[in-house]
C-alpha cells in the first residue's frame, strides 16, 4: 500500500504464488528463488510424473492444501484495507500442465489427449472448490477473479492446440462464474497469443467489460481491435524496467498511452507482466511520470 502511494499507482495487492499453482496445492515440491534475477517460486517436483500417477491423483483440500492458507490470509488484509478481494488462479490449461510438468502435458496432447483432459478436470473443479471458500468468506460481490494462461502462448503450443484443449475450459469456467455470482474478472494472456486472440474473440467467455492484459508481444491496438468491450491492460515490457534508462521507459510509456487511449473499451497502463525485483525505482516512476504528463482522458 505504501507503494502504491509512493508511486501513485492504483494499489493491486496480489499474492505471489502464481508460478506453482497446481504444483503445490497438489502435493509437489517447491523452492524459494535463489540470486538476484529469480523472482518468483520454483517448481522442483511435479505431483504427476507418469500415467500411473494420476490413475491414485485426488482433489486437494480447497481450504488447508499448499499454499491456499497463505492466500486466504493475504486476502483477509485486502478486505480489512477495503481493497477488492482478489482470487487467483491460473488457467485450467495452465494448471494441469503445472500437475504433471509442462513436457509431459505437451507430450500427451499429441499421444494420450485424454489424460491432459482429465487433468484439467482435475484444475477446473480445484479452482472452483477454492473460489467457492473465497466466497463463503468474502461473499461474491467483493471478490476479483484474476486469471493468467501463460502455456496457452503461441511460444509454447499452437493455436490449433489452444482451441482443442484450452478454450472450452475457458467457457466451462466462466459458465460457473457467472452461477457463482463472479462479477469481475481479469485475464493475463500472458506471452505472444497473437495467434489465439481470434480464438478468444470468437468464444467471448467472459462477461464485459472485463480487464484484460497483455505482454508486450502482443500490439495495444491489436489487443483493442479484437476486445473492443473490454478494458485493455498493459504492456511495457518488463525487460525495459530493468535495464533502460528512465527516459527511454518514459518515451515507451508515452507511445503506449497514446495508442491505448484510441481503445474503446478503455486503457490501464502497467507493466507487460510483473515488475522485476531489481528495477530501479527511479525507472518505475517514470511510468508515473508519462501518466501525469500524457495520460488523461480528455
């Protein structure tokens, strides 16, 4: 909170354990990071290693397991500072790929589909027996259901594989959603998923407008073209922040604002994924100060 108002940025407490959702609540082994350029949670042991093992997989405790307890004490300090309640999660996709190792996932989609199906059963229902206890919590109104698919990304699998596997759990998911009283809702496409934007456009699973986010791969206007209803978020990329200087920061951000304020649906500058943990912070206000000095609507 103290960050965000050092850096006049809208405040937008998560808890990070993105990288091994799936993995730990599941049973696997995790790490902390090691060295300065290791900013996130590692995953060292997947819970699923081979067809044997997910013949004896069960569903998680939706309320003790991995790091739920933890994110259940992160979103009780939102609530008591009057912040939205965020739930996080990755997608169906994502997650069953953290089950058994994203190479295994990758491998069965060509030879065994049906396992990496099963899999993401496994994922859908977890997440939604986790939201429901956020809900019993918090109730559904206070909550914001944030997503992120970074193995959906075209560097990872191809568009033809994202319409088969990962697109109807989207709209499975955003169905139960919508039953569960889920208002708002943010998506990280996370990567390059230029070639899944119509993909998405065509299935419009989520209700509008909704906020959406993008890495730098994926062009502001483009984002806008194919989400005309919806919040575009993003996308300088977080290389930039660690190693430009602030003025260069401050030129790209100034570009980015005046392609974003053309979006229909609206614009949120930020960042293109996370913000690296050796960013100087002279660099982070530099967005700041191109938001003061360009980007107002008028």
């Amino acid at each position: 909170m103290w960050t965000a108002e050092l850096y006049d940025w809208e405040p937008m407490p998560q808890y990070p354990g993105h990288t091994v959702w799936g993995a730990i609540d599941f049973g696997g082994k995790i790490r902390m990071p090691k060295g300065r350029y290791e900013s996130a949670l590692i995953i060292t042991s997947h819970p699923v290693q081979s067809k044997k093992d997910l013949e004896t997989l069960k569903l998680p405790d939706p309320i003790t397991s991995g790091r739920i307890p933890l994110a259940m004490g992160f979103a009780r300090l939102q609530a008591e500072h009057g912040l939205p309640v965020f739930f996080s999660s990755r997608s169906p996709f994502t997650m069953a790929a953290n089950i058994c190792g994203l190479e295994n996932f990758c491998r069965w989609m060509i030879r065994e589909p049906d396992l990496c199906h099963e899999l993401m059963r496994f994922a859908l229902d977890h997440i939604l027996n986790v939201l429901s206890y956020w809900i019993e919590t918090f109730g559904a109104e206070k909550i914001f259901v944030w997503m992120s698919n970074p193995n959906e990304s075209n560097q990872v699998i191809s568009p033809k594989h994202v319409a088969a596997f990962a697109v109807p759990y989207h709209l499975l998911y955003h169905a139960k959603l919508k039953e569960m009283g889920i208002r708002r809702f943010g998506l990280h496409l996370c990567g390059d998923q230029n070639l899944n934007l119509p993909l998405f456009a065509e299935a419009d699973p989520w209700p509008h407008p909704s906020v959406l986010s993008f890495g730098h791969e994926v062009p502001v206007e483009v984002a806008a073209r194919y989400f005309p209803e919806d919040i575009i978020f993003g996308n300088l990329d977080p290389t930039l922040l660690q190693t430009a200087s602030p003025r260069h920061i401050y030129e790209q951000c100034c570009n980015l604002i005046t392609q974003g304020i053309q979006a229909p649906g609206g614009f949120i500058l930020a960042p293109g994924c996370g913000i690296p943990a050796t960013v100087p912070p002279v660099n982070v206000f530099a967005m700041t100060k191109a938001v003061y000095d360009v980007g107002w609507y008028r």
